[in-house]
C-alpha cells in the first residue's frame, strides 16, 4: 500500500499571503530567520495579518542557516511557555525546519531528539498546534514535505527528519518572498529544486502520482531557473511554483543519495546544501544509471536534449547538468568549491560511512556500500567519471 500526503490547503499566487487574515485561533507562534524576512516588510506584514485574525502573537527570530539542536531546543521551550494554537514559519529552510523540529518537542516534551531522528517514527503532534509555513526561497520545499534538516554541531552530522506528521497544514506560496533572493541564493536552491525531481523520479517509492509533479518541475525548472538566477521576475515566480512541485514530489517518492551526501558533507565542508547537491547530482546519476537509465533517459526527452538510445539520452542529462551549474557560478567538483586534499582525505571514511546511514540512502534506486560511497565521493572530489 502506498501513500501520497500534503498539506491540506495550499494558497499561492499574488498575495497568497492574506490567507493568515482566514486561520482561527487563539494564539501564534512565528519562527523566522536572520532578518530578511524583517528587513522586506514581510514580517510586518505576518504579524499584522495574524492580529487581524484575532490572535496574540509571539516571534521566534535568528534560526541561523542549518539549524541546531540547541536552537530548536530554545524555540520548544519558548513554544511551551507561550501556549500557541499555530506554529507559522516563515524564509527558507532552515527556519521552516527548525520550526518543525520545535513542534515536535513543543508537542512532546519528553520526546528525544535521538528518537526524532528515526524515519517515521514520530508521535501523533497536532494535540496542540497546528503548522503554517510560508516559503521565501525557491529551493527546499519544506513548506510542503515531510521533512525536517537539523544539524548537530558536536557529532558534525546533518540529520534529516522524516515523518508525515511533520507535513504542514497550511502552505504559503507567495511569488513576492522569492523575488528577494539574491543570484547566488537563486542558484544554489534552483538546483536544489532540480535535484528533489530528478531523485523523485528515480527514487524506490516512486509512483503514478508524483511522477507528473516530478517532470512538471524538471520542465518548469529548464525554461525558467536560468532566466531567474538573470534577474527576471516573472520566472523567479515560475520557479518559486516549480520547486513546491518538486517538494511534493520528493516528500511521496523519497530521495537518494545526492541528498545523503550533501548532508553528511555540509556539516564537515560548510557548502550550502543546495550548491552540494549541485555538485553531486551529475555522479550520482553516472552511479545510479544502471538501474535506472530508462528513467534519466525519459527526463531528457521531456526536456528536448539530444539522443537516440537510452545511454546516449542519460550523457546528455549528465552533460546538461554540469553545464548548467557552470552558466550558474556552481563549482563542478569538491575541490573547485576549494575542499582541500587534505580536509577531503582526512574526513573521507566519517562522510561515506554517515551518509550510507542517512535517512535518504534506502531509497535510493541502487544500494550502495561504503566503498562505493567513498569511490564516489572521490569521483566528485577530483572531476573523474563514476564508471562502476
């Protein structure tokens, strides 16, 4: 038996933010992150909208990008003393993440993050709050996924947590949060966005209902990421729709490995997560191709790349992705971003060992062992093809 969750409203296009002036409640919690948020009006804007609703209202500021254990500790304990009915998170991943890691421990004090961590194996939450997330970055998708990225610095371990209980209940796509993103931050989540499709499309749990989500924002994504990363408007508001397709996608069908490995390496290398994915995608498919060829080859043909067999389609794919990380300022390999040898070397066993351990590792289309991570961890460290 499969499964196919999301939010239960969704509000996008212009002005999408109103729909906080429609929630009913008592009191409302709002997470958010370093200040841009603040700095656009947007936070104002909330806050009026939600008073307007009739409720008190409490701000969480300063979720730092990945957020940690002890700022989602903090943010429980301010949510317990506060008492709220709805938890809004607003900006881009980490503090959407972060707040769902909040609502887990605000909803369960005596719960541990060493059990939060196993996939789907959260308790029942919305005994107190329900959740509202509002995306500014059109990248991650948390706004529509099961998931939630909490960083512990101590261990230096990314840790993705997986449940449906942490789906949001109300979904906020407003094309004018996106247009604050500066070209980099466009870049790195774009691709980022990318990679959720293609590894919805190829992951285990695939099915007939995220496979459309998945190609529809591959194709969104090939017409309109470029022209967003120049400066267009109207398709920074293209890909802000694209990238909750893909994160609809993802949170259903799962990811692979490129997500494995771009959370073992953020926390020991410090590359955003949305560049690291970047990076990898390109050799995780040349690994993942002999299961999954026919799969990258029908991504191709939906977005025209050249080809006559399903191996010649599946080099194009790779070709069409390191060219587009090239046109987007993203480094090709581990050491082009500026990882030493000696960093890359040294920490090599931690991060393919941890990263078959991640929670995205088991679906991905072919199993891996840790010298065969490593072997492609290498690969991507110095530019060599994955040939195995």
């Amino acid at each position: 038996m499969g499964r196919f969750t999301l939010p239960r409203d969704l509000y996008f296009g212009e002005n999408a933010l109103e729909a906080l002036k429609t929630l009913k409640g008592k009191k409302a919690f709002v997470v958010v992150g370093g200040g841009s948020m603040k700095r656009f009006g947007f936070l104002a804007k909330v806050e009026d909208y939600l008073k307007e609703a009739g409720m008190e209202v409490k701000i969480f500021e300063g979720v730092e990008p990945d957020p940690s254990v002890d700022t989602v500790m903090k943010g429980a304990q301010m949510m317990r003393d506060f008492g709220p009915d709805w938890i809004v998170a607003m900006g881009g991943g980490s503090p959407i993440d972060a707040a769902k890691a909040m609502w887990i421990f605000y909803e369960c004090p005596d719960f541990t993050f060493e059990k939060a961590v196993v996939p789907f194996g959260l308790p029942e939450l919305r005994q107190k709050a329900k959740f509202v997330a509002i995306s500014s970055t059109s990248g991650t998708a948390t706004e529509v996924t099961a998931f939630s990225v909490i960083t512990d610095y101590k261990a230096r371990i990314k840790y993705p947590l997986a449940d449906f209980n942490l789906t949001p209940d109300v979904a906020i796509i407003d094309p004018a949060l996106a247009q604050t993103m500066p070209p980099k931050l466009t870049a790195h989540t774009g691709m980022d966005a990318l990679t959720h499709a293609i590894e919805a499309y190829v992951a285990t749990a695939r099915s007939s209902f995220s496979d459309p989500l998945a190609i529809k924002a591959i194709m969104m994504i090939d017409k309109y990421l470029e022209k967003s990363y120049n400066g267009d408007k109207e398709a920074r508001a293209e890909m802000h729709d694209a990238q909750c397709l893909a994160g609809m996608a993802f949170s259903n069908a799962l990811l692979g490995i490129v997500h494995s490995m771009a959370h073992k390496t953020g926390a020991v290398f410090h590359i955003p997560h949305g560049c690291a994915n970047a990076i990898y995608l390109p050799y995780v498919i040349q690994f993942n191709r002999k299961v999954s060829e026919s799969r990258f080859a029908a991504i191709s043909k939906y977005i025209g790349l050249p080809g006559n067999t399903d191996a010649e389609l599946t080099d194009s794919l790779v070709a069409y992705l390191q060219e587009k990380n090239k046109n987007l300022n993203i480094p090709l390999t581990l050491k082009e971003y500026g990882v030493t040898e000696e960093d890359f070397n040294a920490n090599l066993d931690f991060i393919s060992k941890n990263a078959i351990l991640d929670a995205c590792t088991g679906s991905n289309p072919r199993p891996i062992t840790v010298e065969e991570m490593k072997k492609v961890f290498q690969c991507t460290y110095s530019g060599k093809k994955v040939d195995f």
